[in-house]
C-alpha cells in the first residue's frame, strides 16, 4: 500500500471511531428509506466502510459523506450537521447524537439542505480527490455556479437532484464495485456519437481496497417540456389517439442505441450450452415465483413451455452485448421535437451489479418494451387491447427500419422473454400492488398457452381506486438531454 493511501486508510478508520456514536440512529432511520432494500427486517451489522467531510470540519452546516456496511450491503449516506435545525429542514432529521464529535448537534439528510446540495455541485465542478472520493468531469461541457437544487421527490432506489433546471445528479444509494452502467453506457454511447442518450457531465466515484472504485453519482444535462414515455402514452389513451406514429419512433431509437453499443463494446454469439443454460435460468426464476405466487401455480407448466422451447432450439450465434437492461415506457423521454430519448441505465437495481453488466441479448429490451405497452394498455378503462397489438407492431416495425431485422422473426427467443418479464411482473405486483396482478396475469395465461390464440383476452375486471403507475420500478418523469 503506498503512503498516501495508508494516510487515508488510517484516516478512515480514525473518522469510524469519532461517528460510531451515529450508529444507532442510522440503525432505526435507514429501514425507513424508500431507497433502502431491507425494509421490514431488523439490521443485525452496521460498519462504517468510510468517512469524509466535504467541508472543512467545523463549517456550519457540516456535510459527512458516509459508506456504510449494512447486512453486507453498501450504502451512500451524505449528512448534514448543524447546532439546530430551521423548520423548513425539520422532516431531515435523523437524530441527535449523544456523544462523540456530533453531541447534540442535529444529523440530517444533507440532499434535503439547498445549502449543501449547492457544495455537492461544487465538488463536481471542480475534479480532485478528497478523502477516499475522487470527483471528474467532462472538460469540455461547462457547469455554470450558482445553479439553485432542489430534490426530485418519488424515487424509490436512487436519490436525484435537480441544479437550475439545467442539470440532473443522480446519486446511488446501494453501490458496489465497478462501474455502474448508468455511468459507462452513456459514456461509450457519446464516445460513439450517438445522440439518443445524455452524455455525463460530471461523476464521482469512491475507492475500493483491491478492486474497481464504487460510482457514487451522475450528472447529466436536464431538459425541461420533454415527455415521459409512460405518461404521454397514458394520455394517448385517454383522448383515444393512436400511438403508433410514437411507438414507430420509440423503436427506431432503442435499435440505434442498441447498434451503437454493440458497436462500442464487446459482443458475444451464445453457443448451445449457453443458451440451454439462459433457458434454465428462466425455468428457475418461474419455478421461485411459482412458490410465492399462488396465482401463477396453474400456468406453470404452461409458461415453461417456453422456457423447453428456447432450450430445445439449441440456438447458435443468438447475439448478446450490453444492453438497457431495465427498459419500459417510463425510462424513455421524448423531446419537443418528437425525439426519443432512453434514460436510466442503471437496469435492475435488485440485480447484483456484475450481472448487470454482462451481454445480454437485445431482445430482453425489446420485451421490456412491448409489456410496457400491455401495462399502459391495461391500465385505461376499458381495457384498450388493440392499441397495445399496434403499438406493438409498430415499435417492432421500426426497430426492424434501423437495424434490418424484425424482432418477431425471433419467436422462441422474443416468447420466452417475455414470459419471463411477466413472471418478474407477477412477483412485484404480488408484493407491492397486489392490486395490479391481474395486469401481468393476463399475460400469463396468454403466454401459457402452447399456440398464441388469434383471439385477445378479455379486460380484467376494473379495481377501483387504482392509480395508474407504470409497470414494476415505476419511477417520476426524468429529464435529461436527448
């Protein structure tokens, strides 16, 4: 280890001895948080994996950037230290701490605090290193001071930051080594030229001890008037207007992402024993949700046909790469102009980060897609079954105009995706919108079936008090530069 960061390493551990006193009431805050995966469940381990003050200490407010250890998960917290709270900052509050460097000082959500979500831009303005932190940017983009923040409220796995209406910093709460794709793709689809995805404007990143550093948070550019993907279709639907002008579009745009990366990164061709073994993984996630879903028991062995399908072909050269990995209605924006853009690259969150950063085939995104297309269909009343078929048909339609091929010429491999999208679909809406899985299992039992029958299913029976959200993950309208 060199001396500076054994400097550093035995920094950390002096700054994990003066904030042990912030640990229990992080223990009782943190399962509170939107953002936090173990809500429900009692934290048996808190560590502190580091500290540093981006303020000098004793500036007032103090603002503690925190990794911490949780159950074997990595967190992000930033704090805010002042002698007392104003009103305005009350709902931040996390505690008072009895003892240490912070007694009887008030620790609170520093994002909540314009004053130090103004010093977090800063940071980002100007590259260094600080404490186990290291902050970049793009030199050639300029990022004005002074740009006043304020929160984006409703996110559940990620906390965002909105700076003058001019930028968005997104900042990661559950991190891990390596790079997040929300951080690379982008960076290798504006390397490549493409234009569908916001470049990075700024990042920071945390060191990890014999590993790759942990990216902590995104800048990107932010446009005001774009349209969330999900709710212009929503009021589409509404007003009873055709979407497939839109979805046409829609579909032209991920086929150029996808060309692009597949261009800027590496690719693979699955060979027979790979995709037998892409087949088992579906086979097992459905045999899982099957035990937990009641609902879905009777369609088992209909929805594994799919599954026997996809591992029978015995497909050679099926094309993986890196891809969305989360893809749905509501992570794609459409500018003033008509342009579509494709936002959050992050993919699932609840996935582990280095699965999220193998190839995959394209068409996991394109099935994203089309279900998103059921889920808005579904959620109007009546249920809208023919605008979701021509939706569906135009997005495939013009994915096939950029890249020459028709993403249902791929049956067996576009089917077995997407019946492993609505079992996904059926374990989220089973735990967190029971209300919502009839939308999934009417896929279900459309996809259980050994042949696609001509016919469309009937509309589920309306739930009333129902909001439409968009499908599992829903997130608010996001809005940076296409």
């Amino acid at each position: 280890m060199s001396e500076a960061a054994s400097a550093r390493s035995r920094l950390t551990a002096d700054r994990a001895a003066g904030i042990a006193p912030l640990e229990p009431m992080l223990r009782a805050w943190l399962p509170a948080q939107r953002w936090f995966a173990g809500k429900g469940r009692t934290i048996s381990g808190l560590r502190i994996v580091s500290a540093a003050d981006l303020l000098p200490p004793g500036s007032a407010p103090g603002l503690l950037h925190l990794l911490l250890d949780v159950d074997g998960d990595c967190y992000q917290l930033l704090l805010g230290v002042r002698p007392s709270l104003p009103p305005a900052l009350a709902p931040t509050l996390i505690g008072h701490p009895e003892d240490g460097p912070y007694a009887g000082r008030a620790v609170y959500e520093a994002l909540g605090d314009p004053r130090l979500a103004a010093m977090l831009l800063e940071r980002l303005r100007s590259p260094g290193t600080l404490g186990p932190l290291r902050f970049d940017r793009d030199p050639l983009t300029p990022i004005p001071a002074g740009l006043a923040p304020r929160p984006l409220s409703g996110e559940q796995t990620n906390s965002s930051l909105i700076y003058g209406d001019s930028f968005i910093l997104k900042v990661f709460r559950r991190v891990g080594p390596g790079v997040n794709p929300d951080l690379e793709l982008p960076r290798a689809l504006a390397a490549a030229g493409c234009t569908r995805v916001p470049a990075p404007v700024a990042w920071y990143e945390a060191e990890h001890a014999g590993g790759e550093p942990l990216t902590l948070g995104v800048l990107q550019p932010y446009l005001r008037g774009s349209d969330d993907g999900w709710q212009l279709a929503l009021r589409r639907l509404a007003a009873g207007a055709d979407f497939t002008t839109e979805a046409h579009a829609l579909g032209r745009a991920t086929a150029e992402v996808h060309s692009a990366l597949a261009g800027a990164l590496p690719t693979v061709a699955l060979d027979p024993d790979q995709t037998a073994r892409l087949a088992a993984g579906m086979t097992a996630r459905l045999a899982a949700t099957a035990r937990e879903v009641p609902a879905l028991r009777p369609y088992e062995s209909g929805l594994r046909g799919a599954f026997d399908a996809l591992a029978a072909s015995r497909g050679t050269g099926v094309s993986a790469q890196r891809i969305h990995g989360d893809l749905h209605l509501g992570q794609t924006l459409r500018t003033l102009d008509g342009t579509w853009s494709l936002i959050d690259f992050e993919g699932e969150p609840a996935r582990p980060l280095a699965d999220r950063r193998r190839p995959e085939p394209a068409v996991r995104d394109i099935a994203g897609i089309l279900r998103s297309f059921d889920y808005a269909a579904r959620s109007h009343r009546p249920f809208a079954p023919a605008w979701a078929d021509d939706c569906r048909s135009a997005f495939c339609e013009g994915y096939a105009r950029t890249t020459g091929r028709d993403p249902r010429e791929d049956p067996v491999l576009l089917r077995a995706y997407e019946t492993d999208k609505a079992v996904y679909e059926a374990r989220y809406e089973f735990r967190h919108r029971p209300d919502w899985l009839h939308v999934p299992m009417a896929a279900v039992r459309r996809l259980s079936e050994p042949v696609r029958p001509a016919h469309r299913m009937p509309p589920a029976p309306p739930v009333p008090g129902t909001a439409p959200h968009p499908h599992p993950h829903p997130k608010p309208p996001r809005r940076p530069l296409a």
